[in-house]
C-alpha cells in the first residue's frame, strides 16, 4: 500500500469514526443517565439482591469493582485449571499455575496479554466462559469508572456518584452486546470462521499434512476489539487470516478499536451540559493519535526505502500502512491486537508503539480508561495553567485543591513506577537477571532490553501486544507481568474514583471573568503538552537505553 491509499485509508476510517461520534455519545449518554431498567437487567439485579434505584458513595463504588472483579479472577483461574475435565476442552490438559494466574490477570485487567498459543493451550469453554466473557465485563467496568467520574464533574455537593452494577450491567447489555453482536456478523461475512470443528487435518497439494485449528472466532474477535481488550483466539492474533481476512475487514477492526474510545468525549460533554469541553478532549485524543500515527507510518516507509527486510513481520496484504494504523491504534488504545509483529518494525518505529502506551493510552486510550486518563490530565493542565497565570486553578466549575493534585499525581505515577520498577528487577536482580537473558530475550542486546520495556510497559497500561522476541511464560515474567497488570488497572482506579468522590462533594464554582476557559484551541494545545511532558519524559533515560540507542546504530 503506498502513501495515498494509505491516506485513503485514514480517511475512511475518521469519516466513520466522526459519523458514529454524536449517535453513539448521545446513546451512551442516555443510557448512563436514564432511571429506566430493562426486565433482563431487573431480573439481574434481584438475582444478586442490588437495588438499581439505590446510589453509592466512592468508597462503595471501588469495593464493588473490587470484589466483582476478585471473582472474575477466580472463576478464570479455576477454569484453566480444571480444563481438561470440562466439555469442549479439545483433550487440552490443564494450564499450569502461574499461566492461569497470569492468563485471568490479564483478561481481569482488560489487558489480554497471552504468554501462551492460545489454540493448543485453551479449550473452547475457557475461552468462551472464561475469556471472552471477561472481554465484555472488563470493557463495563472500565466504562463505569469513568461514567463515574463524569458525573462528579456534573454534580453538585454529593456523596454519591452512581451505581457501579447499574452501570457495569448497562455498559453490557445496551452498549456492548449488540455492538458485538452486528460487529461479529459482519466479520463472519468478511471470511473470519464461526465453528466448533476442534483440529482438523487436511493434505496440501504437495502431499503434506497439516493440522488446522477452528472455533468460535467472530464473536470473541468483535468484542475483543470493540471492549479494547485485544487477545487473540490464534497465536497470530489480527494477522490470522481466520481472524481478518482482507483489507475491510482490517478497516472494521480499527473503526472498532477507536468507536468508544472517540465517542466518549460526546458523552463526557453531554452529561456536564457542555459540548464544547467535550470537543476540546476529542481534539486532543485526535491530535496526539494524528502525530503519532504519521510519525510511525514515515517511519516504517522509510526503513522499507532503506532495508529490503523491513517487510518481514507485516502483512503482504495489508502493508505498511495497513500495519501501522492497526499498530498505531492498537497501542494507543488499550487493545493491544496486532495484525503486524511490532518486533519487526523499525527500532524507531517500535518506539512510536511504545511511546503511544507511555502515554498513559489517552489518544483515544481503552475503553472508559482513555477518557478518565484524559479527564485526570486535563485537570493536572488546568491546575498548571491556573498557577501560571495566578488564578485559583479550576475545571469543569471544580477547584483544584491539595486533594485533588495529589489523587491525579498518585495516578500519574502509578504507571512509570511499575514500568521502570519491573523493568529494572528483570535486570538487576542477579538471579532474575541471569534467568530472563538466558530464558525470556531471543534477541540479546539492546533490542533485547527494549522487549523487556516493551512487555512491562504493555503490562502496567493494560494493553497487551509484546514484542514477540521474549519469551513470557516463565515462572519471573508470568508473576511480574501478571502483578502489573492488576496493580497498573486497580491502583489507578482507586485514585480516579477518589478524586471522583472528592469533585463529587464540590459545589460548582461560578463562570466569571477570571476563569480559565478550557474548551479552546489554547487549552487543547495545552493539554497536548502535559500530555507528552508529565509522561512520555518520564520513560526518555530508560528509551535512550534500548530503542533510541539501537535505532542510532
């Protein structure tokens, strides 16, 4: 694919995404926002005794998720561990305990990272019981944290900020179900398979046996993308042609991918009764995914002139462009599918992919992550601005107090320590370190040491991909990559819901001349900036080491 059938590509899918913007940020708006409840989701709620009319304080809110999502964690685990005494198991044994706990971390988390073949390691009910089922409640209580802190913007002197099995139980049922549902028939009509025929062995044409595997694909493969999850039914993940089979159905994958994500700010503005702060997060999100999705496609174009190789790990019928949209919107959401080996791409373009995740995945980010991590940031920008130009810093018509700052700096940091923390016990620790560059790195080296970065990094924002050179399963990297992703989803999650409960109490501060106006092209450029600074900085030491320095060589 050249440059201007990439150009197009772009294209085709913006329009999308801008046709799909207000429709679905007005529904999502109606449905958090509504007080009627559907029989299904009454009849859900009097089976685990909730009354949907009743509110929570933040406190009651983070132990729901908590204990909800301790469950799904268990249920997981159990699953994988009892596989081989379960229907539909296809004669798998069970998967060994430091997989399974990495393996219902990672799906818990919304993270899907796999240290493992999914096709000869789970059967098709941990996959479809287990896995695919976390695909959609991990995606809901992502959205319901940050539904939860949109209403804490918009209300005013309360204790409550919502209801988290009204929210998680919406988020499935009205939002994320029939998406699913039209995004796998769809898929099935592009070519990605829908059976239950086990392995199947057949003869090449040159006399040759091999063995194919089948399942269940277009439903787990339209919510794994949609819920931004992003693990694959195949080892190969998007660049199975069981999975994405043609150049539309590529297109579908990444209008999936950034669907949500993009259409939250609509939400987000609609709910507070100001559309225009919603465009102002829109146009940052559009902004840092534009840059960053043109600076790793040049990137790419530019090894393929330089390096006859440079194809090998991308898609012939996708090309560069076509990898490097997914790869851009893969790691700038929290999904994390790949229709490309991020290996593969240049070092300076695999420090783009990188780069997109130490973001903190707020361009557009994961599905409810994004918006709370931009909302968080946006905040820590207003206060900054505020003091530059000697005003009481404030957002939305909420002060920006000690409280507040040191909640959203609490979050900041949550990220960059567990990267950098994992990253540097994997090196430092002597007998760690002996059994990760002995074990884990097939590339010694620096690219060695970006795979390790890569992979915690990957952990820590709950995203998933990996650069396929280090090999995972091992007992370090399965506790250490599986902590992080639990620690990097739930840590954050404390801090926005008591930063929510914290705004939530705030009576709104009246518009005057003295304040800041935080819709306009200043405020997005400046949030732009905040972005980059407060996190992508943090990571420039420990990028000089690996692809900074390999992509100087």
């Amino acid at each position: 694919m050249g440059v201007w059938p990439a150009v197009a590509s772009f294209l085709a899918v913006a329009l999308l995404l801008a046709a799909l913007y207000r429709p679905l940020g007005d529904y999502m708006a109606r449905l958090y926002s509504t007080d009627k409840n559907l029989a299904l989701e009454r009849g859900f709620y009097r089976v685990i005794g909730v009354d949907p009319g009743s509110r929570q304080s933040w406190q009651s809110y983070l132990r729901s998720i908590l204990a909800f999502s301790a469950v799904g964690l268990l249920l997981v685990y159990v699953l994988q561990r009892t596989q081989q005494l379960l229907p539909g198991s296809l004669g798998l044994p069970a998967v060994p305990e430091g997989l399974a706990f990495n393996t219902a971390a990672s799906f818990v988390a919304n993270t899907n990272w796999q240290s493992y073949s999914p096709e000869v390691t789970v059967g098709y009910t941990v996959q479809m019981a287990g896995l695919a089922v976390q695909n959609f409640l991990s995606a809901a209580v992502g959205l319901a944290v940050a539904v939860a802190l949109v209403r804490a913007f918009a209300s005013r002197k309360e204790a409550a900020i919502g209801n988290f099995w009204t929210d998680m139980t919406r988020s499935v049922v009205r939002l994320l179900l029939p998406i699913a549902f039209v995004s796998a028939l769809l898929l099935l009509l592009g070519g990605v398979i829908q059976n239950f025929n086990g392995f199947t062995s057949v003869t090449g044409l040159a006399g040759g046996t091999s063995t194919i595997p089948g399942g269940p694909v277009a439903s787990q493969e339209a919510i794994k993308l949609l819920g931004t999850n992003g693990g694959g039914f195949f080892n190969a993940n998007s660049s199975h042609p069981f999975e994405n089979p043609s150049a539309w159905t590529n297109l579908l994958q990444v209008v999936l991918m950034l669907v949500i994500p993009f259409s939250l700010p609509r939400t987000f503005g609609t709910l507070i009764g100001d559309r225009k702060q919603g465009y102002a997060i829109l146009a940052a999100m559009a902004t840092i995914f534009t840059v960053s999705l043109a600076a790793m496609t040049a990137l790419e174009f530019s090894a393929s002139s330089a390096l006859a190789g440079s194809m090998e790990g991308k898609e012939q019928r996708f090309g560069i462009a076509g990898s490097t949209l997914f790869g851009t919107t893969s790691t700038a959401t929290s999904t994390g599918a790949v229709n490309s080996m991020h290996d593969s791409f240049s070092p300076l373009g695999g420090m783009l992919a990188m780069l997109n995740m130490m973001l903190g995945e707020v361009a557009p980010g994961g599905v409810g992550s994004g918006l709370y991590g931009m909302l968080v940031l946006a905040l820590v920008a207003s206060f900054i601005a505020g003091l530059l130009v000697g005003r009481t810093p404030e957002y939305l018509g909420k002060k920006i107090g000690p409280r507040e700052i040191k909640l959203a700096s609490l979050y900041l940091l949550t990220m960059p320590t567990l990267v950098l923390a994992g990253t540097a016990l994997s090196f430092a620790v002597p007998g760690i370190r002996e059994d990760v560059q002995g074990t884990s790195i097939y590339n010694p080296g620096l690219h060695g040491f970006s795979e390790v970065l890569y992979a915690f990094t990957s952990a820590a924002n709950n995203n998933g991909s990996a650069f396929a050179g280090l090999t995972a399963n091992t007992p370090w990297l399965n506790t250490a990559l599986g902590l992080a992703m639990l620690l990097g989803r739930f840590l954050p999650m404390i801090f926005v819901l008591a930063l929510a409960g914290s705004l939530a109490a705030q009576d709104r501060v009246p518009v005057t001349a003295g304040t800041l106006p935080t819709h306009r092209p200043q405020a997005v450029l400046m949030l732009c900036g905040v972005t980059v600074i407060v996190t992508a900085l943090t990571f420039f030491p420990v990028l000089a080491l690996g692809p900074l320095a390999e992509g100087l060589l």
